[in-house]
C-alpha cells in the first residue's frame, strides 16, 4: 500500500463551447465497482445527452485506470480527461463529462480542448484531500491525560478521529503507519495506558 496520495472531492463544472454543453461531474470512488455505479447514475440522469465520457483512477497506486470517448472520435474525450487525473496525480478519482451537441462540430482538436478544459474546471472546483496511511489505535484514558493526548498527537503527525466521553474517555487515534508507537505518548502517560492497535486506513491529513 502506498504511504499517501492525493484524491478530489465530489465537484460539478459546466462549459460552453459552440452551443455544445459540457458538464464535468467529479467523484471519489474508492473502487472500479464505486465508478461504475457513478455512471450508471450519470447516464440515467443524463439519459438524453449526446456523450458521457470518463475517465478514472480506481486505486491508491496508480495502476488501476480506464478511460471512454463513448462514441466520440478516438483519444478526443477520455484519454485528454485521464490527461487531468494523471498529471494532478489524483488517485482514486473518476471524472466524466457529460455532453449535449450544440450543433456545430468542433473538429479532433476542438474536442480535445473542450474535454480538457471541462475535466480541469471540474478538478478545480474540488477539494484536494491529501491522504496518508495511518495506523489506528484505541485507548481509555482519565479527562485530564487525554487533554494531554490530545494536544500532543497533532506534532506527531496524527489526530484524534473519535471520541465517546464517560467516566472516563474512549478515543482512537491514527499515526502515520511505519514509524513504530511514538515515544512521546509513552513518556506523556507513564506507559500506563494501553494502546490497542486496530488496523490500518487512509485520513485526510
């Protein structure tokens, strides 16, 4: 698994080119089977439009990618969409745009541009989420160590990512995966608090 990567939030972006509508729609799909339950949606919602091309990158490394020109001439719609996600490195992101025929034809390289400038529209107006892999851990501890805690896990790189207030304090928190239990925790509790190791996930960092 890689350590980190960058994803985009779910994004909406409209351009007009000749008459011809083209509507980037943006997602993050954390699979190939997520992306093609998105389009599916997009082409019922869109059931009329002339063209719903895509283009995506399904995984965290890279390697898992698809692309369509959906009936437009070859390598003019989903390889310059791909263009967008691979040269911003995006990882587990699907763009598709969507298009309505204005009644002028924009030629090879017209459509390329328009494509591309649809697909980078979209990706603008998301969110960039960067994303590390973090080793996620469960503890208990009194109000007054986990106020300690707290304050001290943000330098470490890592964050609180839920909390359940009691008697005392249940939490869990996540660490950058790979760098072993920091000795700073262990010191700022005495080691007296057991930290049970839960798994390992992507956060937003």
């Amino acid at each position: 698994m890689t350590e980190s990567y960058v994803t985009l939030s779910d994004a909406f972006a409209e351009i007009v080119i000749q008459r011809s509508r083209f509507l980037a729609y943006v997602f993050h799909c954390e699979s190939e089977e997520e992306c093609a339950e998105k389009l599916a949606a997009l082409r019922k919602k869109h059931y009329d439009a002339t063209h719903v091309c895509y283009a995506y990158c399904a995984d965290t490394d890279g390697r898992t990618v698809k692309f369509s020109d959906d009936g437009e001439p070859s390598s003019t719609a989903g390889a310059p969409i791909l263009s967008v996600i691979t040269k911003g490195g995006y990882r587990q992101t699907l763009i598709a745009v969507v298009r309505y025929f204005g009644g002028t034809k924009l030629g090879a390289g017209g459509l390329v541009r328009a494509y591309t400038d649809a697909a980078a529209a979209g990706a603008a107006n998301a969110e960039k989420r960067h994303m590390r892999l973090c080793t996620v851990r469960s503890a208990i501890a009194d109000y007054n160590t986990f106020a300690r805690i707290s304050a001290a896990v943000p330098g470490l790189g890592g964050k609180i990512t839920s909390v359940n207030y009691g008697e005392s304090v249940e939490f869990e928190l996540a660490l950058p995966s790979g760098s072993g239990f920091p000795a700073a925790l262990t010191d700022l509790t005495g080691g007296k608090i057991e930290f049970i190791v839960r798994g390992e996930r992507y956060e937003i960092y």
